[in-house]
C-alpha cells in the first residue's frame, strides 16, 4: 500500500478574519500559511474561525546553498593565489639576524651596481673622450678627464658701500653671506630699496647677486626681498 504523501495528509489555509471592531487576527496580519491535519476543524489557530484553503507553499529551492558554496570556494581560491604571489615576492628579500634587510635582485645575481659622486665634478664635454691609439683587438681605448669645480669658500669683500661676509665664488658673494651697510646704498637697482648705515641684508646671494635676503634695519624692522 503507498504511503500518503504530506498533500494528503494535510491542508493548508490562510486565516481572513477580523473581530466586531474590524481588527484582523494575527495570523490574518501576518498572513502565516498554517497546516491542518485532514479530519480535523480546518479553523485559524488563534481565532478558531474558520480558513480560506491555499495551495500547499513550494518547498524552498536549493539555490541558497549552492551560492553559499560558489562564495566559500572563491574566498578559498582568492586566498591560496595571493598567498602563492607573496610566496614568490618575499624570496628576494633576506632578513639578516641583526635585523637587517638586504635586498636580493632576483634576476641576475651576477649584477654590480657602481655609485659615482658627481656633487663637486663638472665634466667638460670637450675633454671627455679622448682617443689614443688602438690595441690589437682593434677596440679603442677611451680616456675620461674631469674638470673639479671650486666650491664656494668663506671670505669677506670690501664695498664702498659696505662689507660682505660669507661664501665667495670668483671673487662674487655667491652662497649665504651677510651685507653690512656703511653708507646708504640702493639695495636693489630697480626698486626702492634704500639701505641707511647700519643696516644689513642676510641671505642667499647667486653670482653676485640678491636670491633671497632679509634686510633687518636698524629701528628693528625687516623686509624680505628677493
């Protein structure tokens, strides 16, 4: 003999009632599909009135979990690629056991890096390559020669004006220096700036001339000209 299956079994209803003042049950607000065992009174569970039937409600789809399952398994494979990425990133770097890191170029071990200081050298163009006489493999040896420009020394220069104090380059205040006014002077010749004995500019000065100074004058104001 089949077994009954659940729609055989059971009905299923939605209760529609509301009370003499017109407020609904709360399984009707609710609109709960509630189950009732065949035989018994086909009647709402909380206002034992009677149901409006419905068709039994679809049993739920299996889609929840297999989305469930396609995110863990992305989650688990954008995990192991970064952890392989890194993996291979951190094989260039060695950590000493002082503490500290040496980085490890991983193409070409075989890779020698020159330094070559340049702060005080100026290469002359002119003088740069010189050819002498070739060797038996036929390649040409070239000679490299430097010119070594003088940097900028301390000094002091004598102005009708005044006297100049700090660093000096071909006889040219040029660097950071002081100017002390002995007499008034224009301190620059296209604007009014008219320094009175006493003054002073300190500042940056370019080939003999103002970059950047202030000029402190002696009733205690100061003005920055450049």
């Amino acid at each position: 003999m089949a077994k009954a299956s659940e729609r055989d079994r059971y009905k299923y209803g939605v209760c529609t009632n509301r009370d003499k003042d017109g407020k609904p049950c709360p399984k009707c607000e609710s609109k709960e599909v509630q189950k009732i065992r065949m035989g018994q009174d086909f009647v709402c569970e909380e206002c034992k009135e009677p149901m409006r039937q419905v068709p039994p409600p679809k049993p739920p789809t299996p889609w929840g979990k297999i989305i469930g399952i396609i995110v863990a398994a992305l989650i688990i494979l954008g995990a192991a690629v970064y952890f392989f990425v890194f993996s291979r990133n951190s094989n260039s770097v060695e950590t000493s056991g002082g503490g500290d890191t040496t980085v490890v170029d991983s193409l070409s071990q075989d890779t020698q890096v020159e330094v070559i200081k340049t702060d005080s050298i100026v290469l002359d163009k002119d003088s740069l390559v010189k050819p002498i006489n070739e060797t038996g493999t036929g390649e040409k040896i070239v000679e490299k020669e430097a010119i070594i420009d003088p940097r900028p020394t301390e000094g002091t220069i004598n102005y009708p004006y005044g006297k100049y104090t700090g660093d000096i380059k071909d006889g040219k205040p040029h660097g950071n220096g002081t100017i002390e006014y002995t007499k008034s002077y224009k301190i620059i010749s296209n604007k009014d700036y008219v320094a009175s004995p006493g003054d002073k500019i300190t500042g940056s000065f370019r080939e003999g001339k103002i970059n950047l100074v202030t000029w402190y004058q002696k009733d205690g104001k100061s003005i920055v000209i450049k």
